[in-house]
C-alpha cells in the first residue's frame, strides 16, 4: 500500500477546511463520536448544516479566530492507498508554514473561491508549488454552487490562471482544474449532479488514479549514514553496520561505493533490515550496510557508486532559499546548515536576488531577506556538502540553515 | 467506498522506513534519550521500532514508565516481560512517590485519575537523569491538537508547550538542537492511524497485552461507557459491578481507560471491529471529554 501526501494551499475563506472535512466525511474517515462533537459545536455556532472546517481548525487561537494559523496533519485511506494531507494555511504571512507543509507533497491541492477568481495567494501557491518542484497541481475552483455551478465562470478563472501558469510549469509537471463544491458535496468523492458540463473527474478519483512514478528510485545513487551499529558482543564481535535511509537511487549487494568526502572505495557486502539480509534497496528505504573492507566512516557522510565520478563534493554553491525566521536572513553571517542529517557551519556570502513570488519578477541589490521571501543566496561551508541540485535529485538537493544561537531553523534552501 | 475488509493487514511499510530513521536521529542528536513506555499498543510499536533501527546492537536508550499506580496489573507484567526480551534498560518512576513528596495532590470525586499528575513525575523524572529527548508514542490522527505536533517537538524548562514557537520541519530534517534546561519530545510514529499500528502489530507478530484482546471482567457502566471494576475507581452506591466480555482499545489507567464490549479473541477481527467501528479511539479516554479543547491546554502544561 502506497502513501499519497497532499498539500492543500487556499486563502482565508475559501473553504479549505470545509473541503478537507468533506473529504473525511464522504470517505467515512470520521467516527460516530466526532461527528457528534462536529454536530454540538455547530450547534453552538448557531448553524443549521455540519461545519466540517471544524474537524481540522484544531487550536484554540485560531477556532477565535476563525482562520488556520499552523501545518496540521490529516489522514485518511482508501483500500487503494493512505493518504495524508498537510494542510497549510493561507494567511498572506504563512508562505513560511505553506513551504513547510509542501515539502513532503506528490500533490499540492490549490483552492479558489468561484467568486473571487484568482488571487493573490493562487499565484503564491503555483509559485511555491513551482519551487518545490510538486509534480502534480490540482486547482479546485470551489464555492460553485455561489455562482450558479456556471461552466462560462468556469472557464472564465481558468483563462486567467493561463499566464500565471506560463511563468510556474516546469516540464514533467502535471496541472488538473476541477470545479467544486465543498459544502455540497460536488465533485469532492463522486461526480457532482449539478454540473453536466464537467466531463473529468471526482477529487478523490483524480487523486486515487495518480500514478507517481518514484522518480527517486531512478536519481543518482546516495545514501547518508546516521548512525555506526558497533554491537561488540560475542556474537557480532565484528561486525560494523551504516544505518541510513537511502536518499535516492539503488544500492545493491557487490555495489562497488565510494565514500564522501573522505573517497575512499568499497565493495558492499550486506544490506540488512533488522534480521533480513536483502540485495538490494531503493530509495526510502531504512537499511544498515556493511562494507567488505574496513573503512572510516562517519556520521553524515555519504555513500555513492564508484563509478559515479560526478557525484558534488561543494564548499561554495548558490541556491534558492525561502527564509523562515522573524530575524532576517543577513549576508556575512555564520548559520548551521543541515544537509540531510549532515551539520555543518555555513556563511552567507550574498544575496544575489529576492523573487517575487507573486508577479514572478526578480529584483537585484537586495540587503536582507525577511521571514517569508524568496532569494537567490550564495553560500560557503567549512565542509564539503555532498548535496545534488534539488531539480536534478531533490530527495538530495535541499538543507535547512539553523541559528546557532536561538536554534531555531530559519531557512530552507534547493540547490541550484 | 469498497468492502472495508480490502483495508485489512495492508500495513504502508514506508511509515515503518520513516519511524526507525527518527529513531536513529534520536540516538545520534541527543546525549540522553528515553524512550516513554506506557505499556500500550503505541508503545509497544515504539520499542519494536527502536529494536529494529539499532539491530543487532542493543537499543542505546532505555525505557522509562510513569507508573500511576493504577495501571492493569496485566500491563506492568507486559511491561517487565518486553524489558527482557529486548535487552533493554528499564527506569519506573512512581507517581505514588511525587503524592507523598506533597508534589502533587491525589484527585477526589467520581472522576478522580493519576493521568493529570503523572505530568509532574515525569517532569522530576527528567530532571532527575536530565533526559534531553524523550520519545513518545502520540499520534496526529488522535485528536486535533495532536494534528499540529511536530515530529520533534520543542519543550522549556517546564515542559510546556507553545504552538506558536514550534519549528518548522521541512522534508526528513529533524532539528534537534536545544538550550541548556529545554528537551524535546520525540512521535516517531506521528504519521501512523490506529490501524496502521494494529496491521503493523499483526504483520510483525508482536506480543501485546492480554487486555487488547476479549476477555470476561467486571465492569460498572457509567457515561454509555464501560469501566473496568477496580479499588482506584470511585463507585456510586448504585452502580453495581456485573461481570461481561470486553476489550481495550487503548490502554491508560484502570480509571481513565473504558472497556468496549466485544468478542474479538485474535487481532483480525479487532482490526475489523476498528474498520466498523463507531467511535473514535480516543473516545475511551474519559480525561479528554472535560473540554473540547483539553488536550491542547494538558498540552502546555507539559503533559505528554
């Protein structure tokens, strides 16, 4: 059974969490007991229909509020496959959480209010969606029944997405648009009877047909070392694993490897999953691999094919980052950047240029970077970053940049 | 939607891939990690998790149980059974002890339950062997404000909680750096649902807890709800004790755990039973009912 993550982007109102709601409810995801509670706190609302936003406005703040102010996380299955949503707010200040929620996504979900139109926040999302390199895009035009369940609006909101669209497809990316109603139920888990015109798909039958070749499996070969199993008992007085996840690509038994950065060169002789020994394993994957010969190798390095004489070994690189942080991204300033579990002091050197997310534009001689924009940035380490660029192998191609004084994790950055 | 019986024994195994690679990142950020056992399922897949990401080696962190005093007898065994199975270390730390230090006061009423103050032994708890990580069994699918908990989730000096400081987690990157005096608490299994645990136990053949299967007791119902007959369970004079075939969906104390009636003897047809099943699994847990929002303000107070 597979794992379909969904990123879900709206603005304020335009009925996100009713759809999600929607979602659960047709899918029967949700228990006789929260229906109950759904039923009682609509009541005391004063509504006379089921308000299924409030199944995922969690926090007391924003049920104040009335709006989404954090990434929650929303499951649900089919016999097909699991699905989880990430859903994202759609505050204009959150385009911090939206990267956040995104960045695991196969789908990102784009909602727009049939009256509204497209938004400020549409060009937002397809941009962020751009930059994270989403291979698929559905844009549901919600609220129909507000505008008659009209095919001419319809098509209207499309026509003007088109040069938005222009600016933020990359190749291999797949973009859908279906009109819906979530209060209703059109669309969402079977076809709407509202609207004949409309020959595609239901929601969950688009998501549910989505094949999403693992394109990870057929990236260059990486895999990063978390940790070195040395059990030193009488029964495995020798043996030394490398656990890791394998970032991308295949690793098989016989492999011939080199290790980053050190290059030394081995031969693998096992790869294990607790007590089964495989022969190979794809990315994804959690194993523990075991080397013929006796090599140094520690925590966050990397572990790629011999015959891969191009694999990155970079102290000075550029790329996209999207800052995170109230404090603004300064350019001479030392962070912590975290390649994969690989942590390591960084400088920014410059800022090159700063994208404006909604007209796609870039403005040059830019200062700083501040919580929520998106720049070009070039950076030196003190260590060499094993790292792809994101569009080539982006299961390898991103890190976070941390304060080393407050902690926090203040940057996002996709290698160019 | 199809015959609910297609869902049964498919277990997603790249939660499974996902949950050791946290706890291999726990072993490797933190100096003193622990692993919270409360004897439960979630729990339990927890410990199998740890075993597998660190095999053959030992799991490098030990076990530590907040025993309230009024855990199923049948858990306390379970839980000294898993210990040295596993190899693993094994830390109790007795709430019964935070009550006589004056730490805490014991509850009193029809309701009264340890599950508020197991908080402050397991805050002294952390102190005591100064536990910079400490991994529970939560998941986001529980309840609503369990939905926005991060994998690593950031807590003070006071255990507490704050949304609102919560860092983001971006693709697999855990960041696990803290202050002196802060630790994190660690939901490896976060992005698992309850059946995705049920068909994980199934599909390992995982030992758990006699309870979790139908058994005959003695019970009181109260509240639509059926409660397990014990001495720490406050009784009116008019609800009298009668013995049924029941089963637990969630295993808490004995006086903030409800029973569900049932038959199920094997794990698929309580993986059935959970397909059909009418109320949520948390709906058993008397202590999240008092408000709607309860857990999110147990929460910050630094419960688990």
């Amino acid at each position: 059974m597979d794992i379909l993550r969904i990123a879900t982007a709206g603005s304020v109102d335009d009925g996100k969490s009713t759809l999600i709601g929607r979602l659960l409810y047709e899918t029967q995801s949700i228990t006789k007991d929260k229906i109950e509670a759904l039923e009682s706190a609509s009541k005391r609302k004063g509504l006379d229909f089921l308000d299924l936003s409030l199944l995922t406005d969690g926090l007391i703040a924003e049920r104040e509020q009335g709006i989404t102010i954090d990434v929650a996380h929303i499951y649900f299955s089919t016999p097909n496959r699991k699905y989880i949503i990430a859903d994202t707010p759609g505050h204009v200040e959150y385009t911090r959480n939206m990267v956040t929620g995104a960045s695991t996504a196969n789908v990102s979900l784009i909602l727009i209010d049939a009256r509204q139109g497209v938004v400020e926040q549409t060009a937002r999302h397809l941009s962020i969606a751009s930059l994270l390199r989403i291979p698929k895009v559905v844009v549901c035009i919600n609220k129909m029944d507000l505008v008659q369940y009209s095919e001419a609006r319809f098509n209207e909101i499309i026509e003007s997405l088109k040069p938005l669209i222009s600016n933020t497809q990359f190749e291999g990316q797949e973009i859908s648009y279906l009109p819906i109603s979530s209060l209703f139920g059109q669309n969402i888990t079977k076809k709407s009877d509202q609207m004949n015109w409309y020959t595609g798909e239901s929601l969950l039958n688009e998501l549910e047909a989505y094949e999403f070749a693992n394109q990870l499996s057929q990236a260059e070969s990486r895999f990063q070392v978390q940790w070195v199993i040395r059990p030193k008992t009488e029964e495995f007085h020798d043996y030394r694993g490398y656990a890791g996840k394998i970032a991308s690509g295949t690793f098989k038994v016989g492999d011939k490897i080199r290790v980053l950065p050190t290059g030394q060169e081995s031969t693998i002789s096992s790869i294990e999953k607790f007590q089964d020994k495989l022969e190979k394993a794809d990315a994804g994957e959690s194993v523990v691999i075991s080397l013929a010969t006796d090599v140094d190798i520690s925590r966050g390095n990397t572990l790629v094919l011999a015959n891969d004489l191009d694999a990155p070994q970079m102290k000075e690189f550029s790329a996209k980052i999207c800052w995170l942080d109230q404090q603004a991204l300064v350019p001479g300033k030392t962070y912590l950047l975290q390649h994969g579990v690989h942590l390591g002091k960084a400088k920014i050197s410059q800022i090159e240029s700063r994208l404006d997310v909604i007209n796609q534009t870039v403005e040059t001689d830019i200062q700083s970077l501040k919580l929520n924009e998106i720049g070009s940035i070039s950076l030196r380490t003190a260590q060499p970053v094993m790292a792809d660029a994101y569009e080539k192998n982006p299961a390898n191609g991103s890190f976070i940049l941390i304060d080393e004084f407050s902690n926090s994790t203040v940057g996002v950055g996709f290698l160019n | 939607m199809s015959n609910i019986n297609d869902k049964i024994g498919q277990f997603p195994r790249r939660l499974e891939d996902e949950s050791i690679y946290i706890m291999r990142e726990v072993a490797a950020q933190f100096e003193r990690p622990a692993l919270l056992f409360s004897g439960g399922k979630d729990s339990i897949t927890l410990v199998r998790l740890a075993q597998k990401a660190f095999y053959p080696g030992k799991i490098p962190f030990p076990l530590v149980h907040i025993d309230t005093g009024h855990n199923f007898p049948e858990t306390i065994e379970f839980r000294d059974w898993l210990a040295k199975e596993t190899g693993a270390d094994l830390i109790v730390r007795y709430v019964q002890d935070s009550i006589d230090q004056g730490k805490a006061k014991e509850e009193t009423g029809k309701y009264a339950s340890r599950n508020v103050l197991q908080t402050v032994t397991l805050l002294d708890t952390i102190e005591e062997f100064k536990f910079d990580a400490c991994i529970g069994g939560a998941r986001r699918d529980e309840e609503k404000a369990r939905a926005k908990e991060r994998i690593f989730s950031v807590r003070d000096d006071f255990g507490q909680w704050d949304a609102k400081r919560q860092r983001p987690e971006l693709f697999d990157m855990l960041n696990g750096r803290i202050a002196v005096g802060e630790n994190v608490r660690v939901f490896p299994i976060s992005n698992w649902t309850e059946l995705d645990v049920w068909n994980y136990i199934k599909e390992e053949k995982m030992e758990i807890p006699s309870i979790y299967f139908a058994h005959k007791r003695e019970v009181i119902e109260r509240d639509g709800m059926l409660w397990a007959d014990s001495e720490f369970l406050n009784k009116d004079a008019e609800e009298i004790p009668f013995e049924t075939t029941v089963r637990f969906r969630t295993v808490g104390d004995m006086t903030c755990t409800a029973a569900v009636s049932s038959e199920a003897a094997d794990l698929d047809t309580i993986i059935e039973e959970i397909l059909a099943a009418e109320i949520s699994e948390r709906g058993a847990r008397i202590d999240d009912k008092r408000s709607e929002a309860a857990m999110e303000k147990r929460k910050q107070q630094g419960y688990f």
